[in-house]
C-alpha cells in the first residue's frame, strides 16, 4: 500500500469518527455528511468497530467506542496545563466572584479546558469540552492576538453577525495591549475580559478568561479586571516554565 492510500484511508477514518461525534448516528448521514460512498462508510465503520473505536448501539445507531473514551481520558492526563491552573482559576473565580474559564485554541475554534463558575446567581452555556468561534469569544480573541492581519480577517469574516471593521479595530488594540474583551459579542448580556497565557518563549498556548453580564461588568470594571487576569495569567505561565 502507498503511504498516499494509506494517509488517504487514514484521513477518511478520521472523518468518519468526527462525523460520529457530532452527532450523525446512521451510516447514510455520515456518507450525505462527508461525500463518501455509503460502502466506503460501511467498510471503514466496520473496521472502527473491531478496533472498539466506535460502537453500535441499538435503538440509537453509531457512538464513539470505549477505546475513544480511554484515549480522551489519558490525553486530558498528559495534559498538565489544566491540573497547573486549576488553583489560580479558583482563586480568581473567588476574587472576583464571576465565572473563570481556561481555553486553548483548536484550529479555527477555541477548546474549553475548564470552567469554575462563579459566585453569582449565573450560569452561563459554556460547557469543559466545548468549542465556540474564536473570533466570537473573548477568550478567543486573546488566542488570536499574535497571528496575522490577514488571519484576523478570515476568522472574523466566518461569522456574520460580527461588524468586522470594529473587531479588526478592537484586534488591533488587543494586539497592543496584551489582553481582550468580549462585549456582548457572542451572547446578549455576556461580558468577558481575558489575558493570554504565554510559554517561556512568548508564545501563546493558552488563555484565561472572567465572564459575568453586562450588569456586573461595566466598562470601567473591564479594564480594572485585565491587571488582576494578568497577574494570574503570569502565575500559571511561571509554573509551567
């Protein structure tokens, strides 16, 4: 077998499991999701299934198997950036008293590593495991301060209901600034306020955000709160060096 076959087959193997996880449960949704012939799926689904990649449970159709679920558990282990954070993230929380969020970027999206919410009758929809738009969240606007221009503008311009010109704007700031905000920009009433983590090397791996409504965080609180984010943002980035 060539090794372009077998990247091919590779690739597809791997789209079918995130077709899996996102919900399509029947292998005609995942062939009309992914463009593959309904036997291509077949026989690729079979060979998950024998491996315990994926399962299939009657009445409900395909679902990630057993072995997905191991893997998922030793890569949050192998993963010491959450377990280094936890503390600062519960302390900010109890600082400030609003909902505390750690996220990395993942491709285009930021990934919610952990949340601690906060000390207000709040609950926000953000959930550990999801991923939201970065150019949609505060916390991915910190993720994207280093990059390009150019990339500021196709991450902004994947979703419609942004005004580009002032994100591009405001990216300008963060960029200067070190730190974001989110100003309602992904939910109505919803305010962040978020600072980069960096490695020893200046680069970013990470971001930490502050998230209550517009009732507790005014303007003037925003731009309180990036000095006491940033100090935490600092902890944590001196641990993991």
């Amino acid at each position: 077998m060539s090794s372009g076959y077998g990247n091919q087959a590779l690739y597809k193997a791997i789209a079918v499991i995130d077709a899996i996880a996102d919900g399509q449960s029947q292998l005609q949704q995942i062939s009309d999701q992914l463009g593959y012939p309904k036997s291509t799926v077949h026989r690729i689904v079979h060979g998950l299934i024998e491996a315990r990649y994926v399962r299939d449970v009657k009445g409900i159709g395909l679902v990630l198997g057993t072995k997905m679920i191991q893997l998922g558990n030793k890569a949050q282990q192998n993963m010491p950036l959450k377990d280094i954070a936890r503390p600062y993230l519960q302390q900010l929380a109890e600082e400030t008293r609003d909902t505390v969020h750690l996220g990395i970027k993942d491709e285009d999206d930021v990934f919610y590593l952990d949340k601690i919410p906060g000390y207000r009758p709040i609950e926000f929809r953000s959930r550990v495991g999801d991923n939201l738009p970065l150019a949609s969240t505060g916390i991915g606007k910190a993720l994207m301060i280093d990059m390009p221009k150019t990339e500021w503008r196709r991450l902004i311009a994947k979703q419609d209901h942004l005004d580009a010109p002032a994100i591009l704007a405001r990216m300008d700031v963060y960029s200067s600034k070190d730190y974001s905000f989110d100003l309602e920009d992904n939910e109505e009433q919803v305010r962040c306020v978020a600072v980069p983590i960096r490695n020893k090397y200046g680069n970013i791996i990470a971001a930490i955000s502050v998230t209550s409504i517009h009732a507790f965080m005014s303007d003037e609180r925003m731009v309180e709160l990036i000095e006491v984010i940033r100090a935490y943002s600092q902890r944590i980035s001196e641990q993991l060096n």
